[in-house]
C-alpha cells in the first residue's frame, strides 16, 4: 500500500513539475516608444507584448487590436469588427522572393509588348520598368550595421544597462542600451522572441521601433552581447524617438494567447 501511493505521488509530482515548466516557457514585457520631438512632452505609448516558443502577440488581453507573428504569417485580429487580416508568407525572405518574381514578371511583359505597339506607349512602358527595378535594387540591398562600444551606461531596473552606437554615413543613427540576459527575468525567452519578431516584414518595428527595410538587423543587435532594452533613433545629430523595453518577467503564457478567434472574418486581400 505505502509502495503504491509513494508511486501514485511521485507521478504526480512529476506531472506537477512538468505544468510548471510550461507555465514559466514564456515572456511578458511592454514596449514603450517615445517621441523626443514633440515641444510638449507627450504621454509614451505603451504596448504589452508576450512570447512563446517562436510566436509573438502583440496587445494585452483587453487590446481592441492584437497582431500575430506566428508560423511564418502576421495575423492583424481586430476584435471590434471581428475582422481577422491576414499577411500569410510574412517573414523578410518571403517578401524579397515576392518582390524579384514580381520585377522578373515585369521585364518579361515588358520584352513582350508588340512591336506594333506606339513608341509613345513603349517608352512609357521601358520607364515604369526602370523605376521597378531601381526600388527593387534599393529594397533589396542590404544594410549594414556596425556598432560601437562606448564607456557609458544607464539605469535599467535594479542595474544598468551599456550604451552601444550605430552611425550611417559618419552621423550617429542609433543609441542602444544593452543589459546582460541574465540580468533580466525571462531573458533568455525575450533574446529569442527579438529575434523571431526581426525575421518578419516590419518585424523590427514591433521588436526594436526601427525599421531596416528588407534587412534583419538581429545578425547585428545579436552581437551586443546582452538585450537591447532602450533605443534611441537620431536624427541630425538629434534625439527623435525612443523605444523602451519595460515589465519584462518569465510568465506562463498560454498557447490559446496565440490562435485566432473563433467565427471572425479571415481576410487576405488587403494584405496580400
């Protein structure tokens, strides 16, 4: 008897130990962005943010709007009109794939057009595919970025973080404060949820409030040896904006967090 329920309770405190390892394989934090620009200083907005695995949502629980970074897709779920839109194939080398398919598509209806066809409407058709080709070009091409190391740090939580600085074309771009992961609570789960939110279209403006175009800046932020948890944008050797990551701790945050309700309008067009 004493043998079968040491066996039966063993088993459930294994069972035990293994929900609560799932309840901690998350992350909350809030983003909050700044503007530095404004002459009256301006209430920073403040967006929740949880992460799990390799899925982000962005917008608390009671958000009237809830963006999905999930499987590759973006999922936009805007429960006042119970409207759910859909970018499906969202990630930077899905959209650079679009993107050269779609110039290749257009050079080879531009080689098609009819000799027959006025020269008028052939020259206007050459520069169309001109300007396609340039944006294309400029999109595509990647940008780099290279930080240095500087001697200063800031407050963040109970320590500080260390400022790293970005510069594009001899001006300062960027002010990055890093803080250790260990420092932070869940942040090992937050280092890998910047990642996977960097690898989407406009992934970096949800994940860092700077946008690279077509290029993922993690390779680079990943090398500052700790989380980028404030960022500053310059502008003319002038502070512009700023993006704060705040409230950060492990939480158990649920897999339901993450699906698309049930009975609401799916919609791709507007984002296809």
């Amino acid at each position: 008897m004493a043998g079968n329920y040491l066996r039966r309770n063993f088993a459930g405190l294994i069972l035990l130990l293994g929900m609560c390892a799932a309840a901690h394989a998350g992350v909350s934090y809030t983003v909050t962005q700044s503007d530095l620009t404004s002459p009256v200083a301006a209430k920073p907005m403040a967006t929740q943010y949880f992460a799990r695995d390799s899925e982000v949502r962005v917008g608390g629980a009671h958000a009237s709007r809830v963006i999905l970074f999930k499987a590759g897709s973006i999922y936009s779920i805007d429960h006042g009109a119970h409207t759910v839109h859909v970018l499906k194939q969202a990630t930077l080398e899905h959209v650079r794939d679009r993107l050269q398919k779609r110039t290749q598509a257009a050079e080879q209806k531009a080689n098609s057009v009819p000799t027959k066809t006025p020269a008028a409407e052939r020259l206007i058709a050459q520069h169309l595919l001109e300007q396609m080709r340039s944006m294309t070009e400029r999109l595509l091409k990647p940008t780099k970025l290279q930080f240095t190391a500087t001697e200063r740090s800031e407050p963040f939580g109970r320590g500080t973080c260390r400022l790293w600085e970005e510069s594009e074309n001899g001006a300062k771009h960027l002010e990055v404060c890093v803080a250790r992961i260990d420092q932070v609570s869940g942040g090992r789960q937050l280092f890998q949820a910047l990642g996977h939110l960097c690898h989407y279209y406009g992934g970096s403006l949800a994940a860092l409030g700077v946008g690279f175009g077509l290029t993922d800046p993690w390779p680079a932020f990943s090398t500052l040896k700790g989380i980028p948890v404030r960022i500053r944008v310059f502008e003319k050797g002038r502070a512009v904006s700023q993006t704060d990551l705040t409230d950060i701790h492990a939480a158990a945050v649920p897999a339901a967090s993450f699906t698309v309700p049930a009975g609401y309008k799916i919609d791709t067009r507007l984002l296809q």
